[in-house]
C-alpha cells in the first residue's frame, strides 16, 4: 500500500478520534463507535481530493 496513503489515513484517523466532539456531523459524536459508514465516506471524499488519481471505492 502506498506510504502516503497509510500516513494521511492514520492523520484523518487522529482528528476524527480527537475532534468527533467538535465535528458538527451527527454520526461522528460516538467516534469510533458506531460511525464506520459516515467516517469510510468522509474518509473516502477526502482521500480523493487528496489523491485524485487513486480509485476509491
């Protein structure tokens, strides 16, 4: 898997785990409980930006 994937995950994983009180999103306030699809598909529209030449699915 490519490091810089690894590593950015690992940072949105940090803020989610960190932030999820300050998230003004319903699905993040019990982190990571209970928030694996809205956390996957934040995951994924920020891994795109990021990296738009990787396929997210």
């Amino acid at each position: 898997m490519n490091r810089d994937l690894v590593i950015f995950c690992k940072r949105i994983r940090a803020v989610f785990q960190n932030d999820r009180d300050k998230i003004d999103l319903s699905f993040f306030s019990g982190f990571p409980k209970n928030s694996c699809r809205g956390a996957s598909i934040f995951l994924g529209y920020l891994l795109k930006q990021h990296f738009p030449d990787s396929v997210t699915q």
